[in-house]
C-alpha cells in the first residue's frame, strides 16, 4: 500500500497562537492544516472564571479584529472571535497528536485518526494550560472543597464560609477581588509579585510601555535573566491599578506563602509584608524606567498622579489558621500552570521536558514554536505578540520549504 503524500506543514493547536500562525502560514500560500484536539480556543472555554476580562486594552489585542482602543474583552469575547478565526482556517477539531517525531524525509505524527508524514511542524499547543496544584493539597482536610483558578467559575458555585485563595498573581487577585465584591471572606496566601501602575503622568502605562520598547525586550537584553521565571506584573481589567495593599483595604485578610498544612491546620512565612514591598518596588521601577524615556524624548507631560493602589496598609497576618474554626469552607488554587509536551521525542526536549529551541526554531529542521513566554521577546507569550512570532516563523516554513 503507497503512503499518503506528505502535507507540507502542520500546526498542532488552535489557542491564539496556533490561529495566528495559520493566519501566516496562508499568507504565505502555504498549504497546512491546523490539528486540534479539542475546539478552537479550548482553553479559553474551558479554564476561565466567568467575569473575566483581559487586562490588556484593546489596541493590544488586535489579533482578535476590530475592537475599542480602550476596550477590554470579556472571556466570552476572546472566544467568540477565535471561532471567527478558526472559520478561515484549514482547522480539525478532535484530532490529539500523540507523539511527533523526526524522520527520514520529515516529520512523522502519530494522532488519533492514524499517522501524519508532514514536511513541516509548528507546535502551539502552549505551555501555561496545565493547572499546577502544590503537594500541599494532599493533605488538606477532604472538608474543605479545593479548585484550581482553572476551576473556579464564580463566587456563588462556591459552598459557603470563607475562602482560602492560595496565589496573589494575577487570577489570585482577580479572583480574591471577586469574592470580597461578593460579601466572601478571602484569605490570599502572597507570594512576590510585580505590579504596574495603571496610568503615569496622564496617560496610560501599557502605552509608555510599547513606546519605550518594553514589549520588545529579548532575553539577551534582560539585566536580570531570573524576569523571565517571574509571574506576570499585576494590572487590573479597566485600565485600574491592582495591588495587595489595595486588597487589604477592600477586606482580605493578607496572609505569608503557605508552607504546611495538615487536615484543617495550615500555615505561612512571614513573607507578607515583603510581599507587598516587592510589588511596590517593581511599580516604582517602571515609574522611574517610563521618567528616563519621557526625560531623553523632552515630553511635556503633568506630574505623576496619586495612585491609590500606593497607599500602603498595616499589616498583621497570621501565621497559622484553624481552617474550621475560621469558618473556611474551600480553597482556590491560583498557583499557575506549566504545558505538556509528553508527546515530543526525547530528542526535542531538555532535561525538564521542555522545548529545547532557538528563538522559536527546535533542534532539528523544519520544527518551530510559537506561543511559548519569552519565545524571542517579552510579548511572545501573549495576544500581542503571538501575531509577530507566527509572521516570522511562516517566513521560516517558506524558506524551508523552498530548499
């Protein structure tokens, strides 16, 4: 029996990134098909909470069509207009790859629907879809519900009494936000991250940010290479400032990292106050990096405005809490997510399991990524910069192809 001919290029996943590369792709005028193995957009359907909205505005989005410079789209936005996308993609849904190989002339995918010989593979089934939950949570009581940010839908699916939120990035405050608009008593457990004041004198952070090349930075640039292994910097839907502080105020009770915890008995560090001090820290770094920028430009710009987010609280936090008899009847694990890439040869990934790659190229040619944080710059990671990663790598896949 003769085998099928080759496809010349495959993209595994259709999340943003995967979308965006096809998008390319057939710009290029090159004939691919998009596997993926749930629906387009699978983990914006299944692993978000239901108020949610993008914190970045839309002039950042733009990937996603036409929208509002300063709107900020909902959840259920972000999916309406992947399936618009996926419509004018050469997409299969349902399909898993469940190993990638190199072989003599290719590539070889082993899927659900049989094996694939393709001359080209870009992989954007991403590497932050997998819920992360600590050990910790084995031994915590079976009483007290537990859920990942993945999970968590809204504050009324919770049962009742108080709720341990365990994370202070960005779905943790989002999430710790919720409940306490919602009447819920919310313990956050912090950890240190950094925030980003919404708006400096007059106008929009996000927007010195662009201008001044933050989005641009490439990991050789970073003065510190440990940025890269650092949570997202907080910045509340709306353009409004976030931080732990300004939760303090609003009624959560700011609690250390969570170092043990058995049955109903949990405890922290003391790592709170130093907790706030770095998101301070890292706010008044971008304030003086955006001063430098407007200083060198000769902008004419008004002084730098109050910020509520600043005002700074007292803090005691506990360092330990009888769950029971603090009334706490579930717990939400905001403690991140990392990707599965199981289903790539050995010979494709590091000693972690990660891809081993070149600003997007894998170890041997004719493979790529896109949708990876810090893949070629600081915006790889997200809606921003999915479009300019996949432009580069279908001009890769032309090129390749070519030879």
């Amino acid at each position: 029996m003769s085998r099928p001919p080759r496809i010349d290029s495959v993209v595994v996943g259709a999340g943003p990134a995967g979308l965006a590369t096809s998008a390319a792709l057939s710009e290029q005028g090159i004939e691919h098909v998009v596997l993926e193995r749930g629906r387009a957009g699978s983990s914006w359907r299944t692993q978000r909470w239901d108020s949610l909205r993008l914190n970045n505005p839309g002039w950042m989005n733009r990937m996603l069509g036409d929208q509002p410079r300063d709107s900020y789209l909902t959840g259920g936005d972000v999916v309406d207009r992947l399936e618009k996308l996926a419509a004018g993609c050469p997409l299969r849904e349902g399909i898993r790859v469940a190993r990638l190989a190199p072989d003599a002339q290719g590539w070889a995918l082993r899927t659900t629907e049989g094996d694939l010989r393709v001359r080209t593979v870009v992989v954007a089934t991403g590497g932050e879809n997998v819920p992360r939950t600590p050990a910790l949570a084995g031994a915590l009581s079976n009483r007290i519900a537990q859920y990942h940010a993945a999970d968590y839908r809204n504050p009324a699916l919770l049962p009742e009494g108080a709720v341990l939120v365990v994370g202070s990035a960005q779905s943790g405050c989002q999430i710790t936000e919720e409940l306490l608009a919602a009447g819920r008593e919310s313990d956050p457990g912090t950890n240190p991250v950094g925030r980003a004041p919404a708006r400096h004198r007059g106008r929009d952070t996000v927007q010195w940010l662009a201008e001044c090349g933050f989005f641009d930075q490439r990991a050789p640039d970073l003065p510190d290479p440990s940025v890269m292994r650092a949570a997202q910097p907080l910045l509340a839907p709306g353009g409004r400032s976030m931080s732990l502080q300004a939760l303090a105020r609003a009624g959560a009770t700011l609690v250390g990292r969570l170092v043990a915890v058995h049955d109903e008995q949990v405890r922290f560090d003391d790592s709170a106050p130093a907790n706030v001090a770095a998101g301070d820290a890292f706010a008044a770094r971008i304030r003086t990096m955006l001063d430098e920028t407007i200083t060198r430009a000769g902008f004419g710009v008004p002084a730098v405005e109050l910020d509520e987010a600043d005002i700074p609280v007292d803090l005691d936090p506990p360092a330990a809490l009888d769950l029971a008899a603090g009334g706490v009847g579930s717990t939400v694990w905001c403690t991140g997510y990392t990707g599965d890439f199981s289903w790539l040869d050995p010979a494709l990934v590091d000693a972690d399991g990660k891809p081993r790659h070149s600003d997007g190229a894998g170890p041997v040619p004719g493979l790529w990524y896109v949708g990876l944080r810090w893949l070629t710059h600081r915006a790889s990671g997200n809606l921003l910069g999915f479009p300019r990663d996949a432009a580069a790598i279908a001009e890769a896949v032309r090129d390749h192809l070519r030879r």
